[in-house]
C-alpha cells in the first residue's frame, strides 16, 4: 500500500483530476450559467 500511495503514477493520476476540475469550473463559457428554462435554438431541422 505504501509503494502505491509514493508512486509517481498515482500522483501524476490524482494531478490530472484536480487540474481537471479547476478548468472545468474555471473555463465555462458565461452561457452555461442559464437556466434550463430558457428556449434553445433549433440548429438541426427535425424529421
């Protein structure tokens, strides 16, 4: 268990989620802060 938790390879993994995450919240674009309740625009015909 102690040879996991100091390998590079966990760390570098755990590294990747949290970078990650901080650019997921940090580069949205400002419209998906909208409500799901405001229209969308149709840009496919629909069948």
């Amino acid at each position: 268990m102690r040879a996991l938790i100091t390998s590079s390879f966990l760390w570098r993994f755990v590294g990747g989620f949290a970078l990650g995450t901080v650019g997921l919240f940090a580069l949205q674009p400002a419209e998906a802060s909208r409500g799901f309740d405001q229209p969308v625009a149709v840009t496919a015909p629909v069948r």
